[in-house]
C-alpha cells in the first residue's frame, strides 16, 4: 500500500536532524540535477544562436579589450 505524502512527512519529520538534513539536501540535489539540465539545454540553444548570428553576419564580434574600452567609456 502506497504512503500519503503527509503520513510520510510526520514519519520523516521524526528522524534526528542529522538525518532530516541529509534528507532534505539530498532531495534539494535531485531539484537542481532537473534545473541544471533545464539551464543547459537554454545554454546550448543561445550559443547556437549567437553562432548563427555571427555566421550569417548579423552580429559583428569584437575583442574582449575593445569591448572592455567600449564598457567603460560609456560608464564615465
């Protein structure tokens, strides 16, 4: 028989705070394991882009020290 969610909290919520965090942090860890696939994949789909961009010469890439110079000249 399955477990209620909320019968499983009173249970887990028993367990001595060493083993709550190490609970909590290993299931935080399997969120973030999602997320970070998630992040990725945005990743990788805006580096195609911008190589598109600058294969098909609608972009235009500059040095990292004159895009230094450029930053800083509009910060003054």
């Amino acid at each position: 028989m399955k477990m209620k969610i909320e019968d499983m909290a009173i249970e887990l919520l028993g367990l001595p705070a060493a083993q709550r965090a190490l609970l909590a942090k290993q299931l935080i860890a399997s969120l973030d394991e999602t997320e970070m696939e998630d992040v990725e994949a945005l990743w990788v789909r805006e580096a195609e882009a911008r190589y598109a961009e600058i294969e098909n010469g609608i972009v235009e890439c500059q040095s990292v020290d004159e895009a230094l110079k450029e930053a800083r000249e509009k910060l003054k």
